[in-house]
C-alpha cells in the first residue's frame, strides 16, 4: 500500500453524472460542477438541488464558473461581471457550508502577456479575498497557462493562506503546456492545496481516466503523496474507471 490516506483525501467530481452515489458508497469526497455554468447561480432552487447531491457525503470541494470570465480582463466593466460571479460563487459555497473552492485562473495565450496577467491578477484577488471568510480555501487551477511560473507569482503577490493553487495534471500534459506535468510540481508545492487528476494523449484536453492516456499518473502519485498535504479529485466523466486503477495500483483498498 503507497499511501492509506489517500482515502480521506479524495474527492469525485460532479462531471460524472454518478459521482455523487460512488462518493457516498466509497466515503469519498465530492467535487460540485453545477455551477461551472454561472447561470445556475440565478436559479432559485440552485442551492436545493446542490443539497440533494451533496446527501451521504461529508467532504466538499465547490468548482467556480469560468466560462469567458478572466480575472485580468483588459475591460474594467468585463472585470466587475467576473468579480460579482465570484463572489456570489463565494456567496453560494458559504450558503452550501462549502469551505474549498477551485476557480480557473484565466489566462489566455496571446490575448494577456505575463507582464499584464500577474500583477493584475493580484489585484483582482486581493480584492477578492478582503471579502472571503477566514475558514474558507480558494484554489486559482492551470488551463490553459504554459508553465507554473505566473500562477506561483500570483499566489506569492497575494500572500494569503486563504489562496493557494490547484495543479490540474491534465492540463499540464496538453500541447499548450511547454513543460511536463512533473515539471508543475516543485515550484507550485508551497501554494498546493487541490490537485485535479485525469489523462489524455498529449494533445487535447479529454480528461480520460487514469491508466489510459500518457500521463505518468503512477510518478505523478506518488511525488504528491510524499510532498503535500492536498487534496485530489478524479475529474472524469467516468470515475469508476480511475477508482479502479487507484485501487489496483495500492493507492486505494480494495472494497470487501
């Protein structure tokens, strides 16, 4: 057995339609999608139907939308929608008595240079997180950024247990990272609070399971089990196939 505490740190995500029942029958964690689309903040009954995944289960990550809001956009107005968004997401999480958060960091390559992207992004957060309550983690998570290097500058401008870093390792193994997804580890280690695990082949983004793909995950497992404390979700649309692989490979006990 690698690690018996991954148990405890795990978490399903709400991309699998299933998640919630495997995580209340396996005592995992659950990662909420819902509002991923930031509509579903409007709904009246948005914090019911959140509750009613949320049954049997005890442990909560919350996924912020992030559909066309970008902390540093270049048009003050487009950053007033993203920062009344955000805190409404924070709003919600708090209604939910979700205390984890993970939101896209935003950068989009050749439309923000690294020398607009970090200082700007700083000052969006720092705004962001005077309002956040103490109890509570944001976790700013790599898309589409070529390396860790203008994430880790953020989380160091901010300065705030309250903000750290999610190491999505897929993202980090698509053609727009210039750097393998071991590479991500080291640098974003003492900002890592969340870890978004799935695969792919190199190229796009399709958040296949792990064991399929290229990703190294059983390297990528083990270096974050010896190195950090933080917390993981299988992102996948189909969670069983990794619960499976975990399992097989000693990461999780095999069910009785």
């Amino acid at each position: 057995m690698k690690n018996r505490n991954l148990q405890s740190r795990l978490f399903l995500s709400g991309m699998d339609a299933n998640a919630p029942q495997l995580a209340a029958e396996n005592g995992f964690g659950l990662e909420l999608t819902q509002f991923t689309w930031a509509a579903r903040l409007d709904e009246p009954d948005a914090a019911e139907k959140a509750k009613d995944q949320m049954k049997g289960i005890s442990r909560f990550w919350l996924h912020a939308p992030f559909a066309e809001l970008c902390p540093c956009a270049i048009d003050p107005k487009v950053r007033q929608v993203v920062k009344a968004r955000f805190l409404q997401t924070v709003s919600m999480a708090q209604t939910l008595e979700i205390h984890n958060l993970v939101f896209h960091a935003g950068f989009v390559p050749t439309v923000y240079f690294p020398e607009w992207f970090v200082p700007q992004s700083v000052a969006f957060w720092k705004e962001i997180i005077e309002i956040v309550p103490q109890n509570t983690t944001l976790a700013l998570e790599n898309v589409m950024e070529p390396g860790p290097e203008m994430l880790v500058e953020v989380a160091k401008g901010i300065d705030d247990e309250r903000l750290g870093l999610c190491l999505d390792v897929g993202h980090a193994s698509c053609k727009i990272s210039r750097k393998m997804p071991e590479e991500w580890i080291g640098p974003m280690l003492p900002y890592l609070r969340h870890i978004h695990l799935h695969s792919n082949l190199g190229e796009e983004d399709l958040h296949l399971p792990l064991g399929e793909g290229t990703l190294p995950a059983g390297e990528i497992l083990d270096r974050l089990l010896a190195q950090t404390d933080a917390t993981f979700t299988l992102e996948n649309q189909n969670c069983e196939a990794s619960i499976a692989w975990l399992r097989k490979n000693g990461y999780l006990e095999e069910r009785r």
